[in-house]
C-alpha cells in the first residue's frame, strides 16, 4: 500500500478465465467482475494500469452462450478481453471436443506488458507460468497468483505458488468480490 509520499504501486490484472471459471466452479462462487475491479482500483492502494481477460469462444456452440454475454459485460466496463476461436475436433468415439488454451497469449502478454508495471496478479493455478513468472521477476516486476488452496486438491500447482512474489488465496477475497 502506498504511504504518504510515496507513489502507488503500478499493477495490471490477468485473468486465465477458463482456469478462475474452474475454480470458482469447485469453490460455488461466481465473481462479479465490476467489484473484483472496484477492490483493485480503491482498496488496494495500488494505481491499476489494466485489467485483461483471457478467454477461447466456441464459435460453433448452438444455443445460449454465457460465455459470450460475460466477454460483452467485461469489454464494456473496462477490462480489455483478449479471446480467441476455441479448436474443436472428433474424437475416436465421434464426440466433438473443444480445446481453447489461452497460455501462450498470458505469456507473451506478461513479458510484453511488464516493463509498463511494477506488479503483476496473475489469477490462475496452472503450474505451466512458472517459468514466465520467472521472466517477468528478471525484469524487476514481482508477480502475485491469486487461486485456492482451501479445495482438496488445491487448485494452485506448488510450482506456480513458489514461484510468484506472493500467493493471494481467492477464498479470503469471496465475500469481497462474489455476486
């Protein structure tokens, strides 16, 4: 938290959204977006420079689409969405399957945009951006994961907990942040 005299912390938001959406699936909670927003912008004492959301869209879903109505919410009230087509194949069996991996843009993002920030909050568990986290701590930025560690299991690869600044556990932000 900024002190008198002191400037705030520049601190930019990422959201693996396939991964916060499993989360709070076994967690049964649901975020609201506009307060995880007001918390970081007035609560935190830090000066929010972003707030991006990942996400893949399956173009080829038939029927309601919630997916598609959150994306709209967001983009319209001040988080940059960053989405792209799902893949969809046949299996074996003849079931479609819908694959959509958004690492590789949090990646790149991460080390893009960190030089622009002093800190980080990456929301996700996956283990697979330690090694990014790790880039980015070489640039002089530190990185704070928020996930859980109250499911069993844990929501959170220890390899990605290690590795960040700081662990920030999504449980002790619900009453803050849910709908």
């Amino acid at each position: 938290m900024a002190g008198f005299g002191q400037v705030p912390e520049r601190t930019l938001l990422l959201v693996d959204g396939a991964n916060l959406y499993a989360t709070t699936g076994v967690m049964r909670a649901r975020i609201d977006f506009n307060k995880l927003l007001r918390v970081f912008k007035t609560e935190s004492g830090c000066y929010l420079s972003g707030a991006r959301y990942y996400t893949a869209i399956d173009e080829l879903a038939t029927g309601e689409q919630p997916l598609r109505g959150l994306v709209e919410h967001l983009a319209y009230n001040g988080w940059t969405v960053v989405s792209k087509e799902a893949k969809s194949y046949v299996q074996a069996d003849g079931r479609r399957k819908v694959k959509g991996n958004m690492d590789i843009e949090i990646a790149c993002d991460m080390l893009k945009m960190a030089p622009h920030v002093d800190r980080l909050i990456l929301f996700t568990g996956d283990g697979d951006f330690a090694r990014a986290i790790r880039d980015v701590q070489e640039l002089g930025r530190r990185v704070s994961v928020v996930s859980t560690m109250t499911t069993q299991p844990p929501m959170i690869s220890n390899d990605l907990r290690k590795a960040a600044d700081s662990f920030i556990e999504l449980a002790g932000m619900l009453p803050h942040i849910s709908q």
